[in-house]
C-alpha cells in the first residue's frame, strides 16, 4: 500500500501552541486512511509502513469485523450510549461474513493471487472471474461507507460541513495509496466515492434516532421500538 504515515518535524519550542485548521479534503483522507489501516497488516512499525491484507477470505472477516465495532460503537469516537443508531453496519457485518464464508471455499481461498486466463477447464474461467468481482465489491463498498461512519462519529458539524467535498479524485495525502488499492480503476465509475442522496438522506435521520437513544432512564428496547421507523428507513 505504500507509507501512509504523513510525517512532518515537531516544534522545538517547549509548551507552545499553534492552531492548525484541517480543511475539508484532509477531514476525508485521515477516515480514508483509517478504512485503509483497517484492512492492512503493519509491515514496518518504525516507518509505519502498511501493507493491504492479500487474502479475499481474511478481509471479508476483517470487513466484518469492522462493520460490527461500528455498530457497537467500539470504533473510533463509538458512543455506547448510541449503539445501535448504524442500523445498516449490524446487517452489513453479517453480510460480509457471509461473503468470508463464500471465499473460504478451496475454489476461492487464494483467489486474489490469480489471473483468469484461458483453461482447458472451462469451468475455471466460469468460477475465477466472479470470485474476483465479489472481492471488489466487497472491498470497493467497505472504502465507500465505513469513511462517512467515522466522520460521523468524529464530528457531524464536520460531517455536514464537508459532505459534499469528499472526492478521492482531489485528494493530495493519500491519493497515490487510495490509487495503488485493487481495483481503483473503478473509481470513475463511483464518482471517486462523492456524497450522494441516499447518504445525505440516510445521515440526515440519524439526529433523530440518535436524540431517542440519548434519552435518559429508557430500556434500550424502548429506544429502537420508538426509533424503528427512521432506523428502517436509514438502513435501506
């Protein structure tokens, strides 16, 4: 994946304080590199070097995993008092340890390691070139979605700020790493992962789902049965 580590000299001057304003695009390449990070094993701790897990069954459980800290609110920013409020990571989690599942199949174990070429078999051809597809979309949705749940978490006032200004096309940290990811080729066609209406449609009912939660003295039953219609809507 390259170094993703944005490295600059630290001030010498002991106890003073600079302001740093981090501007919309930088707000979206630090939850891209997080996604990034997540899917990675570290190679290099002294130049935190990173590289993307190779195997298609590994980062499907990993995308699971991820997916499911998130809805638990065990991720960056999580607010336990929320847990639930990212209705569409509990069944994404599921999802995509169904897709491990699929992967741990011997067709399809190592499946990022090969190249669909002509066989004398055709069934081989038949069976590599979907395995690769589900791979990317795998990976592709999980680049996508999960960057708009951190900031979220992080920061709504900077979610709603910067919504429409993430675009991976005019990044300038990360875009050579974001561009060396399996499959970046299709970023064209997902409009290099730009807000769209279901997002701003979706993130805008989570202040009302998340004003329900924050309720005080409720059972937490209570909280999804009263928020189960937006909950609903928010999923789809």
């Amino acid at each position: 994946m390259g170094n993703l580590d944005w490295e600059s000299n630290t001030n010498t001057t002991e106890n003073s304080c600079k302001t740093a304003q981090c501007d919309c695009l930088t707000f979206w390449e630090v939850q891209q590199q997080i996604a990034m990070i997540r899917l990675s094993n570290l190679k290099d701790a002294k130049k935190n070097l990173y590289k993307l897990e190779p195997g298609y069954e590994a980062r499907a459980r990993r995308i699971a995993s991820v997916y499911a800290k998130i809805y638990l609110e065990q991720e960056n920013h999580g607010s336990q008092q929320l847990k639930g409020r990212y209705y569409w990571m509990g069944l994404g989690a599921f999802a995509s340890k169904t897709v491990a599942a699929v992967f741990k199949h011997g067709l399809t174990a190592w499946g990022y390691k090969w190249i669909p070429i002509i066989s004398p078999f055709v069934l081989t051809p038949l069976v590599r070139n979907p395995v690769h597809s589900f791979a990317k979309g795998n990976l592709w949705l999980f680049m996508d979605i999960a960057p708009w749940h951190y900031a979220w978490s992080m920061s709504s006032q900077s979610f709603n700020q910067c919504r429409t200004q993430r675009d991976v096309s005019k990044f300038t940290h990360i875009k050579e790493e974001v561009l060396n990811i399996p499959w970046s080729s299709c970023l064209p066609i997902i409009k290099h992962l730009q807000s769209t209406t279901e997002i701003t449609q979706a993130f805008g009912m989570l202040p009302k789902i998340e004003g329900i939660f924050k309720r005080k003295g409720k059972p937490r039953r209570d909280n999804f049965k009263d928020a189960q219609d937006d909950l609903m809507k928010h999923l789809l």
